[in-house]
C-alpha cells in the first residue's frame, strides 16, 4: 500500500468516502441483508432522525444532534442489528412562512407579500425556498457523515404526510376529539394567527403596577386598559374580608362611565396577592377566562386582532394597548380612581416565539383537541399498552402519562419526567387552527351560501364536510385555515414510516427504539408524539428518549447573531474536519446538560483524528498485509496477553456505556 502523508487532510478523503458509503447500500437495512451482513432473523432497531425545518441551515445544535445519533445507529448496525435511520425536514408552517414573508419585504421591496402575490403564488414562493432549504440540510447531513437512509427521506409536506395527516383529523373528529369552538386563544398581532400555550415564550419586563380604586375594591393590575372589559371581581373562598360581598353586583366607576361586575369566590385566586381581590376580564386572561367560565360569568372582548382597542371602547378605539393604557391611567388620574403607581415592577410578557411580538389572549373560533374527553381506547396487539385493555375508556391526557409512569417510555436523564408531567397537568385543550397560508390546510369543507350550525362547544353537525378526501360536489368550500405544524410532525414515528400503507416498515420498526432531540422541545414535540401515537395506533412511538442540551459558546453564552458568537457546522467542519467537530459534541457533555463548545475544543480533537492517523500510518509501514487475518491475533509474549487483556476490558465497558448512552465515557475511555 501506498505510504500515508504525515499529517491527516479530512478535505481530501472525507466527500470520497461519504459518497463510497452511499452508494454501498449499506445504509439502508435490507441492503445489509443482501450484502450478508446480518441475518433475516436479527433484530430490528428503528430511529427518526428529528426533522429540521425548512428555514435555512442547520446549527450547532442539528450538528450535536447528528453526531449522537449517528453513533447510535452505526453501532447498531456494527451488533447485526436490521438499523433503519429515517431522514426528513418539516414544512414549519408559520416559521417557514414568517422568514420567506420577511424576506419578501426586505429584498424585493414588498409592503404586504400575501397582498401582492396572492395565495397561490405566495405559496409557490414559499415552496422554493422551502426546496433550497431542503437541499442544504441534506447537503450538511451529508458533510456531518451522517448515515441516513435517503431512499426513505420523508418531508411533513409531501403527499404521503399529508394522507397521514387528513386520515388522524377525521378519525379525532368522528371520536369527538376534535371540536370547533369560541375559546379564548393566544393570538400573534403580526402573524395574524394563533398560537399554542407552548409557542408563547415568557420574557421578563420592567414596567408599572397599578393599583385602583374599583367601588369597594382596590384592585392591583399591569394592565389597566383591560379594565375596560372587565366582568367580574374574584375573591378567594376562605377570605374572610370578601366573604358577605360574594354574590353580589356592584356598579363600578370608569373612564368610559360606571359598569356593572358580579363578586365571585374562586380556588384560583390567591389571598396574597395585592388586596385578595382581583379584577375578572375573562376575554383577555387564560386565568380569569377559566374562572368565567367555572361561574358562568359573560366576556367582553376589548382589543381585536391588529392588537388595537376595539369600537365598544369609546375614544380609547383604535389605539394600541400600550397607548391605550397610558391614555386610560392619565383618565383615571383626573377622575382620581388611582390609588397608587409602583414603579419597576417585573412581570413576565408573552411573546411569540416566531416574530417577537407581544402575544395577546382574545377569543377566537378555533378548531381544538379536547385533551380530556374520554373516548374508548383501540390496543395494538403486537405493542400494547400496559394497564390498559381494548375498548377501556381513557383519555389523551391519561394516555401520555401511562407510558411514562409505568416505564414503557424511559427519559434520559430521568429529572425530565417531572418536567414531563407538569406539563401534562396544566395541559389546556390544544388549539391546532392557524391563520397562514403554509401548511395542511384543515380537511374542512363547508357548504357554499350558507353558515356551518354549531350544535354544542364538541359538535359541528349540519353544513359541514370532514373527509379525508375533498367532497367530489362543487358546492363546497374548504377551510381556509392550516393545521399546527406539531399536529403534523406529532405523527412523525409512524407517517415517517409510510403510514397508513401499514407494510413491512411499520410492522418491524414501529415503536421506533429511541428518538433523540434537544430537551428544549421535550412538551413541544416529544409529548405530541406520544399523546398522537398511543391514540392512533394504541401503542408507543418510541422506548426511550434522549435529550441533549443547549450548545453555548466557550462562556456558557447562547449563541445568538447578536452576540456575534454563532458557530457554523459547515465552516468548522472545513476548518478542522468532520471527526473532530463530532468528537467535540459527544466527548465532555453529558444528556439534558448545556455544553460548551469553542474552536480551540474542536482543534483538540483534531490533533487527536491526527494521531489516529499516524497510528495507522506506522502500521502500513511496518505490518504486512495488516487486513490478511481478520481474527484476533493470538498473543506470543507477557505484554501481548496484557494487551489483549486490556483490549477486551476496555471493549466491555465501551460496549455497556453505549448501550447506557454514555458517550462522553466511551470517548474519554477509548
């Protein structure tokens, strides 16, 4: 053989080789087979790589991701295992359409792209950048050395995803789990659209709290301008100094004249808070919308969709929230109803997670998941539930605590189960109605000419078509709305998997081993998948679940543009080569924990791939024919047996630390 050069050159090798392992087959499993690579009896093992989306490049975290993985399964496959890998992207609906609308406005000049274009060719805009996305994803996947099955490669968009998406919608419809309703909603003044519970990030702000003389009252708030659509006045049960004025009315003064609010005593309301009385707007407040509910109590909405106050609020219409308040309190100064002002006062401001917007509860017909209606449970025979039986009654929110509970799914590091559950208790109803153009357009038809009739708050009956295919009569319209983007990517183990053609694929790799992500969207989208999974197929998506943490930089920093300490995978990789860069994701980090990452850590472990190389080296120089004998050599004298000896040790324990998914021991050791 030719003698190596000293110094090990990734750029040279590291294109040649990925593309020889693609074209092997070898990524594939049934290739292997074919190859007589493992048996037809082998064990299956199944991962899904977690699908980026279709916003640009991938970062840091998709890299520490890739490497994990891909550790993962190449040693699956090293035991004999039938290793399936699946890859994909996702459509990202509001966050693909968010960063194209931006995009639009900025380059090409446009005040009001969908205005402009129109939806057909807004959409089509949107798919091209969504295809360029793609092809750079697959292209760093490629660079990271990745060993994904592409012939399986799945999009959340396409027309397979799309079947699996229209056929779950009809089957929660006909179960009466999904339902249209009035409800109180978290809505995005920019992107025109609602939101989760869990897209509203939380970022703390310095402002003022109020406190106002309400009739009887003194009331403390952070907003007064929602004053204007209170309803009720809420006491705490046991508050013995509220307790002879529960039940009743009372006329309150206000700027825009005196209103009437009802006394109401509710668990919900803390006796320790400012005066122990709180003021009850319920179309503005997830809080007080669930006390209204709970009392029958009316709403009043006050500020609309653009985020501005509506036309019932009197010389106050039209202005934003922030104008209206500062409006009000002078108002309220003059009339003197202000009782005092504290300044700097922190409070936590819901923010959309896309755009940054202030995100503004108002009431909205949406269509939802009912997370707590019970319906009758469908096992799956060949993976079933544990403590549940066919035909049992449960619920959504039961389902997705079962598996975890009782051990069928493992989280790693175990501390993310509490997270886990605490999630699921404070679990609303789940809207999954946007106001965008990108995305599964809801499987809803309604009657041209003539208004859907909603018969209850769980039943939309007469004028209305839920099908998975369109109603074949021209007479219908369809919803205009799309689904959440989690609503599809929810299903993503077995739609991934080519469901609903249940085929080989399904049978032998679904439930999937292991799904490995980043434990920032452990409720966004691991607890999605559960809750869709056990509900579709009766069984879970995945054994286990491990989560990485967050890549920062050197000073424990998130790497952010502003902070101009972003790192590139592609510009490292370049820089210092694929193994180094994955070596410095799993060597000192550990699962659930941030870890730190410079150029100088990855430089490390590009002397380190140096060595490896000139141990190879000093082999082809003084080893003959080194691959003739593939068994292990025997050993001729004391310090062979010893290492030997210390070879099969250390294979041991690289062996049982894998399997425990202790990469950053396997590194250190080996």
């Amino acid at each position: 053989m030719p003698e190596l050069s000293k110094a090990y050159e990734p750029k040279k090798f590291e294109d040649e080789i990925y593309r020889r392992w693609e074209e092997s087959g070898f990524f594939h499993p049934d290739k292997c087979v074919e190859l007589g690579v493992t048996a037809d009896d082998a064990e299956h093992f199944s991962c899904v790589l977690p699908p980026p989306n279709v916003t640009g490049t991938l970062h840091m975290g998709h890299a520490a991701m890739l490497a994990i993985e891909d550790v993962i399964i190449r040693y699956h496959r090293m035991k004999g295992d039938k290793t399936l890998w699946v890859p994909g992207t996702d459509h990202a609906a509001i966050a693909t359409q968010t960063k194209v609308e931006k995009i639009l406005m900025e380059k090409e000049g446009m005040k009001d792209p969908k205005v402009e274009l129109g939806r057909e060719n807004f959409l089509e805009r949107v798919r091209e950048y969504a295809q360029e996305s793609h092809d750079t994803i697959v292209n760093q996947c490629k660079k990271m050395g990745s060993s994904l099955d592409w012939k399986m490669e799945a999009y959340t968009l396409d027309e397979t995803r799309s079947l699996a998406v229209r056929t779950v919608f009809k089957k929660m419809y006909d179960d009466d789990l999904i339902y249209r309703g009035y409800r109180l909603v978290n809505w995005c003044p920019r992107c025109h659209s609602t939101l989760a519970d869990d897209e509203v990030e939380h970022k703390e702000e310095n402002g003022k709290f109020y406190w106002i003389k309400y009739g009887p009252f003194v009331l403390a708030t952070a907003r007064p301008e929602t004053k204007l659509g209170d309803t009720a006045v809420a006491v705490h049960p046991n508050d013995e100094r509220y307790k002879d004025m529960v039940g009743k009315k009372y006329m309150i003064p206000g700027v825009l004249g005196e209103f009437e609010v009802q006394v109401v005593a509710d668990e919900a309301v803390d006796p320790n808070f400012g005066t122990g009385a709180v003021k009850v707007t319920p179309a503005h407040s997830f809080v007080d919308y669930e006390i209204a509910q709970r009392h029958k109590i009316p709403m009043k909405q006050v500020i609309d969709e653009d985020g501005k106050m509506m036309a019932n609020c009197g010389k106050y219409a039209g202005m934003t929230t922030k104008e209206a308040r500062e409006a009000i309190v002078n108002d309220m100064q003059e009339m003197g109803l202000i009782d005092r002002i504290e300044e700097n006062y922190v409070h936590n401001l819901g923010i959309c997670y896309r755009c940054g917007a202030t995100v503004e509860p108002i009431p909205s017909k949406q269509w939802f998941i009912d997370v707590n209606k019970e319906f009758h449970f469908h096992q799956s025979k060949e993976h079933p539930i544990a403590g549940l039986s066919e035909g049992e009654p449960t619920t959504l929110k039961k389902l997705m605590k079962q598996v975890v509970e009782n051990g069928q799914i493992e989280i790693i590091p175990e501390r993310f189960n509490r997270v886990y559950f605490n999630w699921i208790d404070n679990l609303r109803d789940w809207c999954i109605s946007r106001q965008i153009w990108w995305g599964h357009q809801i499987p809803v038809w309604y009657k041209k000419g003539s208004q859907p009739v909603v018969h209850s708050q769980q039943s939309v009956e007469e004028n209305i078509f839920v099908g998975v295919d369109a109603p074949t009569d021209k007479d219908w319209q369809q919803d205009p709305d799309t689904l959440d983007t989690w609503f599809s990517s929810g299903l993503w183990t077995f739609s991934a998997l080519d469901w609903p053609n249940v085929d080989n694929y399904l049978k032998y790799y679904h439930p999937t081993n292991v799904l490995e992500t980043g434990y920032d969207i452990l409720f966004f989208w691991v607890a999605r998948m559960i809750l869709m999974t056990t509900y579709v197929l009766g069984e879970i998506p995945f054994h286990k679940v491990y989560l990485h943490g967050l890549v920062r930089d050197a000073q424990g920093r998130k790497m952010s543009k502003s902070l101009g300490n972003v790192m590139d995978p592609l510009v490292i990789i370049d820089k210092f080569g694929t193994d180094a860069t994955r070596l410095s994701f799993l060597l000192g980090n550990t699962a659930g924990n941030d870890m730190r990452l410079s150029e100088q850590k990855v430089e490390g472990f590009r002397n380190f791939t140096n060595k490896l190389w000139n141990i190879s080296r000093f082999m082809l120089l003084n080893i003959k024919n080194p691959n003739a004998n593939s068994d292990c050599p025997k050993g001729k004298t004391l310090a062979d047996k010893w290492i030997l000896r210390r070879l099969n040790d250390v294979t041991g324990q690289a062996t049982e630390n894998i399997e425990k998914y202790n990469f950053s021991f396997t590194g250190e050791l080996l």
